[in-house]
C-alpha cells in the first residue's frame, strides 16, 4: 500500500500533502475533503486544485533554476 501511495504523491502534483504540511492536518483528511467537495458543488474544487498544483510546479521550477547545486 506505501508503493502505491509513494507512487501518486510522487507522480501528481502532491497539493494535499503540501497542504497537510503546512496546516497540521492529515493528508487522509484533506483528500476526504476535495472529493467530498467535489461530489457537492460538481467538480468546482478541481479548479482550485489544479491552481494549487501551478503554483507549487512553479516555486519547484524557480527553486531549481536559481538554486540548481542544492537539487
């Protein structure tokens, strides 16, 4: 079960565990919540999602460009 969570969090985007980092919240609980979300209001949270993931690829993508010796 860990290869196969290791797997999604590695491949997608990883907002709800970044999220779950930074608040001090399961990502179990954060997940629960965007799906339940999305069943609710007909899949608006996935925008939401999806701008969360831009912004992380971006800070990922500055931090390698400007600090390439410490990746």
């Amino acid at each position: 079960m860990t290869k196969f969570q290791t797997f999604f969090e590695t491949n997608f985007f990883g907002v709800c565990t970044k999220l779950g980092e930074k608040l001090g919240i399961s990502t179990f609980s954060i997940r629960l919540f965007f799906v339940h979300a999305c069943f609710f209001t007909f899949g608006s949270p996935i925008i939401i999602y999806l701008g969360l993931a831009w912004l992380l690829n971006l800070r990922k993508y500055l931090r390698q460009k400007y600090h390439p010796i410490l990746w």
